[in-house]
C-alpha cells in the first residue's frame, strides 16, 4: 500500500509525555513509572501496558461528587508508550512547579502520578451561592497534559492591571493568581439601549501568573467511556434565567 497517511507515524523522542501531532498524547512507561490518564482516553499502545481504575479516598470523592468537579482518572503502567487522546481536541504539556495550576477537570487528559489535586472553589464578586464555582488545583513538580477545543490563547498577567476572561473558555490559570467570578448583567431585566450583549460569567484575574483560554464556549462530552450519550455541553445564557447550570469554570 502508498498513501499519505504513512507519512504520520510515531515522532521518535526521548521525553516522556511527547506529542504526536497536535491531538495525540504519547506517554513513555517503564517500571517505576505509571501515569495517570482520564479514563477511556487510550487509543493504543506498544509493549506490555496494563490499566486500571485509580483509587481514590473516600474524602476526597465525596468533595468531587459534592462540588459536581470529577476527574475520573485510570493508572496505566508496565514497560512501553500509551497513546492518549480525547475528541481530537488539540493536546498540551505543562510543567507544574511552585505557581501550581488551577484547571477544569473537563480538560485534564494525564498527569503524573506523584503530583497531588483537590476541589477548590472559586470565589463570587457578588457573593453568589448555589453556582457550583469549583475547579481542581494541581500542586507538585511534574507534567499536566491539557485539552483544548482549538488553539487557545496564554495570556500573562501582572501586577499592572487584571485580566478578564469568558468564564466558558477559561481552561486553566496559576493557581498564584487572585481570581474573582462577576456577572456583566445581574439580571435579565436590565434595560440595555443596543440589546443584550450575549455576555454572561467573567472570571478576573489579579496578581502574576498566566491565564489559558480557548476559542470556544463548548466543554467537550465527560464520561462518553460509560456509555452516556455523547454531545457537548453548552451552558445557557445567564441572563436567560439566573445563574449559570452545567460546566465550565464552576463545574457540571
């Protein structure tokens, strides 16, 4: 057989998490050596691969399931590469060190083993309740692999000035930075001469540290490997209806 498809084969490097192109995740194993991936993200694998679900403390799924903020992670290790991916969205490495990285878990595809995680929420401008502000913070030295809907933007953020960012597009920040939820209209009566806007939860961010956002207000589908039907998750206008249900930068 000729084709141009043999042109994509395995990019032959010596780093652990490598990329294969810009929507595949390779991950080196060897004894010792295990990474955590979401579940139901391999798409193959060389040598002699083992997977399994990952443990989780008690505490610490009770938070998750309480503050609606799951990452459902399997360990996978053995001798050899597993090759990771999800929906084809664009795959990222980041090196967590002592700034730490706060993140949707919607976007996490591995992480080392050794890194530790937790639920945080975020704070309310307006001290809103009952909107499900929660994200995972990730501490530790070691790799993080994120998801994207696209190629997303990093913006940096110092001590001169804050930056704003779509709450549904926001990805991930440093967990260093100062973060505050508002709402551009507080409620859907407010009379606006050119119409609404279209813009909802902003999420604000102080302090020095960088900002990761994607061109999209679209989470991908979560938990598709146990049999739930697969479709996206749009979050519905907050000035249609009060505070905002479903995913993003507060959770599902």
């Amino acid at each position: 057989m000729q084709s141009p498809i043999f042109n994509h084969t395995v990019n032959q490097t010596q780093d652990r998490f490598a990329l294969q192109g810009a929507q595949m995740l390779r991950v080196g194993l060897s004894h010792g050596e295990d990474v955590l991936a979401r579940a139901g993200s391999m798409v193959a694998f060389e040598g002699i691969v083992e997977f399994d679900a990952e443990y989780e403390p008690p505490g610490r799924q009770r938070t998750q399931w309480a503050a609606g903020e799951v990452l459902p992670l399997m360990r996978c290790y053995g001798q050899g590469a597993v090759y990771l991916a999800n929906l084809a969205q664009h795959v990222h490495v980041l090196d967590v060190d002592h700034e730490g990285l706060t993140v949707d878990s919607s976007y996490v595809l591995a992480l080392d083993p050794h890194l530790h995680w937790d639920v945080v929420a975020v704070e309310s401008r307006h001290g809103i309740a009952g909107v499900g502000a929660h994200n995972l913070v990730i501490s530790g030295r070691g790799k993080v692999a994120l998801t994207t809907s696209g190629r997303p933007l990093v913006m940096r953020v110092t001590p001169d000035g804050y930056i704003g960012a779509d709450a549904d597009a926001v990805v991930a920040w440093s967990s260093s930075l100062r973060v505050q939820m508002q709402a551009q209209t507080s409620t859907a009566s407010v009379w606006r001469r050119r119409g609404n806007t279209g813009e909802g939860w902003e999420l604000n961010f102080m302090g020095e540290g960088h900002v990761v956002v994607q061109p999209s207000e679209l989470l991908p589908p979560t938990h598709t490997s146990f049999g739930e039907q697969l479709s996206g998750q749009f979050r519905p206008n907050p000035g249609q209806g009060g505070p905002p249900q479903g995913g993003g930068a507060w959770g599902r």
